[in-house]
C-alpha cells in the first residue's frame, strides 16, 4: 500500500474566485463537462442554494435558478443525464424526510417538480434519506436508505430499508414513472448512507450496479451486485484486502475502478458490531475495486499518516465527483457531535488525476513567418500544462552561439505513384499552404519558461448569419501527384500541375475558414489576432480563425489530417520512452521518424539519430515558437527519461532561434499529476522564405441555384506584383476511397481575376469532408515573381449535403 500511495500526487485547490460555498456534510455533487454543480447539504443549517465551480478557471459562482426551487435537503438523490438533474429524497429538516422529484434543466437554470406514476405492482417511494440513486441509460435505479416510522418529526424512529425501484425517464425531459422490478437472488440487507455505481464492461456490454457498505445498526463492508439486464442479485469473491465497513463515504466509476475514499469506520479495526459513538471515527483512506477483477487494492490506508498535509483530511458527508479522469473531493465532515446540525466540517477543495493524461491532437499551425509559427493543438480536459517540443532537419548546435547552416534548398518530392513531373520545365518546389478552422475559441497561453513568447488570444467576426469558435487546422507537409495519374480526371483549360513555392513574406497569414451553406458567406480579416500581425488584412476571423501551412507539390493534394507525420501512428505506439512513468521530463527525446528525403518518404531511423528539443511547457493549447531550448549533449541521453526526473530549469539553458525555410517537426504532451502523458502525432512545418507573397484574404462563397461565386481579396502581406491566382476544389477519388484521410484537389481556376464560377458539373465532383462537420474544401493560392505563396483553405459548411454524385 506504501509503494501505490506513493503514487498518488493529491491536489489542493488553493486559489479561486467567486462565492465560496460554505462548509457543508450530507451534500451531493454531479459534473457537467468542466462543472461541479452541488446541492444541499448542511451544517448551520441545511443549505438550499445550487453551486457551481468550473473546474477550468477555478471559480465557483451562483447561477440564476428558477422555476420550482427545491427546498434545501440532505442526504438526497443526485444524478445527472446529460444536462439535465434529477433531485429524489433526502432530509429537509431534522426528523423529517422527503419523498419529491425535481428536475434541473441546467442549461436554462430551470427547477421542474415532476410527478412520476405509481408503480403498477406496489406503493411509490416512501420519504427517505441516505438512499442510494443511480442512472444507467434512461432509467434510475433507487435502492434503500432510511425512513422514519413515526409522524412526530421530534420523536425518530428509524427503519432501514432495501426495497428497489426503477424511474424511467422521458427524453430530455420529464419521467414516466416508477416500478418495482422483479429480481432474483438475495436482495442486500437493508442499509443507508452506503454506495452505488453503474459499470459495463467494453468487452462485454452487460451493466451492472454495485451497492458498497452502509449502515444498518452496524457499519457495513459487503459488495453486492446486480446484473441489470438479467435483474440478478449476487455476492461477488473479491480479492485483496476490504476496506473496513464504513458509512457515509463515496464511491466513483473512472476506467474500470471504483474509486472508494473516506467515510465512518471503526476505531480499531476488526469490529463490526455498532459500538458507543467513541469507537467510531472519520477516516481518510483511500481504495479501489478493480470491477474487471473484483480485486480491491488499497492507496490510502486507515493509519496512515499525513504529517505534511499532502493528502486529504479524513471526512465523511463529503462529495466526491470525476471530471474525465480526475476526482474531485469536497468539504464534508471530519469530527462527531451528537447534535446533527453542529458538525466540524472540512472547508477544502481536493482533486487527484487518477491517469496519465491522453496524447493532444497532432499540432497546428496558425501561421508562420520567416522566424517563428503560431501553434495550437486540441484541449486535453483536466491537464496543467503541455510539454512541447520540435525536431529541426538542420544540425542544431549544441551550445548558443554556434552559427547555424544557411538555409536549406528546397527539396523536391516526386509522387508517390512513381509518376515523375512532367509538366513543369524546371523543378518544382513545394508550397506552403495554410488552413483556418472555427470550432474552438483559441485562449491566451502561459508558458512556464518566461522566456518563450506567447500567443494572444484572437476574436473573430462573423458577416451573414455564421457562428465561428477557434482554429483548428492541421497542417501537413502535402505531396502531389499528376491529376490525370492519379484520378483519371483531365483538366481542359488550367494546367494539371498546382503551381508552387517553397515560402511565403515574413508576415504571412495564410488563411482558413469553414463557410456555412448560406446564400453569402464571407471570411473577415481581423488585426486583433496576434501582436505580430503588422497589416489589418492579415489574418481572417470569421468566428475565431486559425491559419496553417504546409508543404505541397503538384495537382492531387493528400490531405493534412494524414501528412503531418510521415507515420500515421502515435508516438505512445512506436516509442514506450516517451512517456516518462512520473513527474514533468526535459522532453527531449527522440523517435522513429526520420528526415525527408528528396525523392521517396523517408524510412524510420534509429531513435539515437533524432533529437528533441523543448520549446517549453505551456499552460494552455497553444504557443508563438521563435526559439528552442538547448541542453548539454550528455543530457540527450534516453537515461535521463527515466523516472523522477525533473523539468529543467529553462532559466539556465541557451536557446536556438528558428531559420528561415526550414522544416521543423512538433510534437506536445499533455501533462497532469500522474506526469507527462503520451505525445501527439508528429506534425511537420516550414519557416517561410521572404519575398513570397501572402495567402488571399477575406474568402466570399455566394450561393446560385446552378452555381457558387468564389471571391477573396489579395494577400495582404508584401508580395510585389501578383502574376494570377489559383482555386482549386477537393474532389472525390478512388485513392480517396482507398484512404479516406488523404483528400485529392482539382484546379478549378487560374487567371489574374479575383473571383471565379464554380459551376453544378464541377461541384457533382466535390468531395465533402467529415474529418469534423460535414464541408466541402477549397484552396486559393497567389503568385507573384518568386512563384506562389501559401494556399488559403476554406472549410465550406454543409448542414445538408446536397451535393449529388454521378
């Protein structure tokens, strides 16, 4: 038991705002997303008042309920699907309990009494506190507590009860009614304050509900189990050691343990028999049953000693509830008087990650320069920070100070096919293109290390009816291949080849956005982005935007939800090291993928030849890069992965600015309080080269009935004299049917025009794209002198595909 709560990294939340609910036993607590919504509960008194913390910013607030407010309870019923609340039983003042229903509508902050049917083959629910109520599809299962036989509040004669019913509930609102199913096997002994959760397995889809503990006179330690479909009541074996019989602690599902903490537990261990109120004491132990095993393993023990206030407090009454993996432990009390109303009760708020925190979404490029990229990579819940980290092609010196190479020539891919590329007179570099998606509002980002900068959060704008969140693009280094090679399509009037270069100006925006299915649509700058946008047609908003840029060479363009990374496996997949087992790693380590070479995808190297440099850990998901961490070559080493090892002191360490054209390949971890979590899928990007021109701006889709008119402005970053633009549309293939990852472009347009007709024949050919909300892809690049700059890619939305297929 040491050796596991050694393990344990609890959590103190000791900065927050807002109204602090005060402290409180007997209350119950749910999650919806980020929230923790409690009620009841009391001490002073019992509380009737709904809390709500957000677990992401830390703030606790009182929401605006209305409707049929509760009178405040205890010991209640508290289950939560989806946004809505359910509210059955509990105490509403001392000696007198409540059998009434309530409804929360969360969303709107709506209270709704509800009046369920009796149960055909019986009585309904009598009044009851300390029951168990657990929600398992579209019904509730109540099970037991404890009732008062007498009418006289002041006069309390307790009855422990184990009968069992089931509440079906409408959808989305409202409930059926109640019934008494008929079960077989031996019910469990009557009981209150003990536990009750709901599991089903993955592998073999039977739910079932465990009841945990209670009291009954005595404290309780017995498991029950009932299989729900079967309606079957049994006595699982267990293994390992039982917790000791307790009352009043909690139980929660995370994986498939069954987490167990706190509660009323014997004062010496062994007895089972109700004793004088002096034998009996809060506990701070901490178990749980393995439900694939049904083996218990303890974390905390009964004993043990917490001399530096690293663990909870013991407690009961308390609530505990999980936000994805994490657990969250509030208030409850931690002392006996034998007056109910005037307890000691806890006033802290604990949380526990109880697994390491899952691999980010590959990372994303907003935009790149010629010496730095704006990154942001999906949100992982319940996380404190992320490691990110880069690969540079270049040699990096191992100390600051050491020039580094000039930039790099452009390498040239030929199609994967073997197809080489005809039509071009002279080489043909790759482009950049960039990519702005619209589903979540991007955030300011902390970086631990003060000496990385940091991307300010964008605001977006909207013309026409469209909603818009944040980027979200994933960039890729992109190859192309000849259309007619690769679908069996031939263009009649635009060349087969997508025009290219390797860079863009040094304050490229390149620009993406999702366009919802409206008459007219359009993507609006917004010099609000970023501090280092210089030009206010910089960058388009549309809700909050986000740009990327990548690579690509030719007419079929693969698309980057697969070529970010030369090997669509995760990195947790192909290299255990990765992961330290504990505490935040420098992050550099290295992998399986290897450098690109010029005519073929590279084939994986060994890991001592690739090298990861940290460009340090950041609060939030996302990050401006315009240096990297160096450490000593000894420190590069995969021995000091190993456990225990620590962040390095970034303060200390020389940094290495990014080059202008260069490929560079990242990779973030998320981390929480079990340590660094698995790294994302590689993605790969590239420093712009000065003189390209910028990527078009401000993106127009007018919908016709046979038709759609296709506008955007000029890029507005320098770029000389635009020579013509291209528009291209992403079509269906069957290389699309054999990867459907890999999106495949046709141009639709080439000319010094600013706008373009894309007609019914060539939309028949669209592709539509469900690598998020349904839409069809277009990309617009411009060229001028050097050759074309990065491409902008919009997203256009469709509510309804209406796109027909021949």
């Amino acid at each position: 038991m040491a050796a596991a709560a050694a393990g344990l990294s609890w959590r103190r939340v000791s900065s927050f705002t807002g109204p602090v609910p005060r402290s409180r036993h007997g209350h119950r607590a749910v999650a919806i997303r980020e929230l923790l919504i409690i009620f009841g509960g009391g001490n002073e008194g019992i509380a009737d008042e709904l809390h709500v913390y957000n677990t992401v910013t830390n703030q606790w607030f009182l929401p605006a309920v209305r409707g049929d407010i509760p009178p405040g309870c205890a010991a209640h019923g508290f289950v939560c699907d989806g946004t809505r609340i359910l509210v059955f039983g509990g105490m509403v003042e001392y000696g007198r309990y409540s059998n009434d229903l309530y409804e929360l509508q969360a969303s709107r902050w709506l209270w709704k009494k509800v009046k369920p049917q009796a149960p055909s083959n019986g009585s309904p629910p009598c009044p009851r506190l300390g029951h168990s109520f657990s929600l398992y599809g579209n019904k509730c299962y109540l099970f037991g507590g404890l009732a008062n036989e007498s009418e006289d509040s002041n006069n309390n004669v307790p009855r422990y009860l184990n009968d069992f019913y089931e509440l079906e509930l409408q959808h989305g609102s409202g409930v059926v009614g109640w019934s008494i199913p008929v079960t077989k096997g031996i019910l469990p002994s009557p009981r209150e304050s003990h536990t009750a959760i709901v599991y089903c397995r993955k592998d073999v889809g039977s739910p079932k509900m465990y009841i945990f503990g209670g009291m009954c006179g005595c404290r309780l330690n017995d498991l029950w189990e009932l299989d729900i479909e079967t309606m079957t009541w049994s006595r699982p074996e267990t293994k390992g050691t039982v917790p000791l019989p307790r009352s009043l602690h909690t139980a929660n599902v995370i994986g498939n343990k069954m987490y167990v903490f706190g509660g009323w537990v014997p004062q010496s261990a062994g007895g089972e028999i109700s004793a004088p109120d002096g034998e009996w004491k809060c506990t701070g132990s901490f178990s749980y049953l393995n439900l694939d095993t049904t083996e218990w393993i303890g974390l905390i023990s009964d004993c043990q000693e917490d001399k530096s206030n690293l663990l909870p407090g013991p407690r009961a009454g308390h609530c505990a509830v999980a936000v994805g993996t994490r657990l969250y432990i509030w208030s409850g009390r931690d002392g006996y008087r034998k007056a109910w109303n005037n307890q000691v009760c806890c006033k802290d708020l604990w949380y526990l990650d109880t697994e390491r925190p899952l691999a980010p979404s590959q990372v994303q490029l907003i935009r790149a320069t010629t010496n730095s990229f704006q990154l942001k990579w999906d949100e992982v819940p319940t996380v404190e920070g992320y490691l990110l980290q880069l690969h540079a092609d270049l040699p990096v010196p191992l100390v600051a100070g050491i020039p580094g190479t000039g930039i790099p020539e452009t390498s040239v891919l030929s199609s994967q096919g073997g197809c080489s590329l005809h039509q071009s007179p002279q080489s043909v570099p790759s482009i950049p293109y960039a990519e702005m998606n619209v589903d979540h509002p991007s955030q300011t980002n902390n970086l631990i290390p003060n000496n990385v900068q940091v991307a300010l959060s964008s605001s977006s704008k909207v013309e026409g009816k469209e909603k818009v969140a944040a980027p979200e693009n994933k960039v890729t280094q992109e190859t192309m291949k000849n259309h007619k090679d690769a679908t069996g399509f031939k263009e009649s009037n635009a060349p087969s080849l997508l025009p290219v270069c390797t860079s863009s100006s040094a304050q490229i925006s390149a620009n993406v956005g999702e366009l919802h299915d409206l008459d007219k649509q359009s993507v609006n700058p917004d010099a609000s982005v970023s501090s280092t946008v210089s030009s206010p047609q910089t960058m388009v908003t549309q809700q909050a935007v986000k740009t990327e840029s990548s690579s690509t060479i030719g007419a079929v363009v693969k698309d980057e939800t697969s070529l970010t990374t030369f090997n669509s496996k995760s990195e947790a997949a192909e290299t255990a090291y990765v992961t330290p087992p504990t505490r935040v790693s420098t992050g550099l380590t290295n992998d399986s993928h290897s450098s690109r070479a010029p005519q073929r995808l590279p084939a994986p190297v060994k890991t001592k030849d690739r090298r990861w440099y940290d460009v340090g850990i950041f609060k939030n998901n996302s990050a401006v890069v315009s240096q990297f961490y160096l450490l000593p070559e000894e420190t590069l080493n995969i021995n000091s992965k190993m456990e225990g090892t620590d962040v390095p002191d970034y303060r200390l360490l020389k940094k290495q600015d990014l080059f202008p054209g260069t490929v560079y390949r990242f990779r973030v971890a998320a981390i929480n309080g079990c340590g660094v979590g698995p790294f994302s899928k590689i993605s790969e990007f590239k420093t712009c080269i000065p003189g390209f021109p910028g990527a078009p701006s401000t993106v127009k889709i007018t919908k016709s009935v046979d038709c759609i008119h296709l506008s955007w402005e000029p890029p507005a970053s320098p770029s000389g004299n635009i020579l013509e633009y291209s528009a291209y549309l992403a079509i269906r293939s069957t290389q699309l049917q054999e990867n459907p990852s890999q999106l495949v472009f046709m141009r639709i347009y080439c000319g010094r025009k600013t706008s373009c007709i894309v007609t019914a024949a060539q939309l028949s050919n669209a592709h539509v794209d469900y690598t998020s909300r349904p839409a069809i892809v277009f990309r617009i690049s411009a060229k001028n002198e050097r050759g074309y700059g990065p491409a902008t890619q919009v997203r256009w939305l469709q509510g309804k595909v209406t796109v027909t297929h021949s």
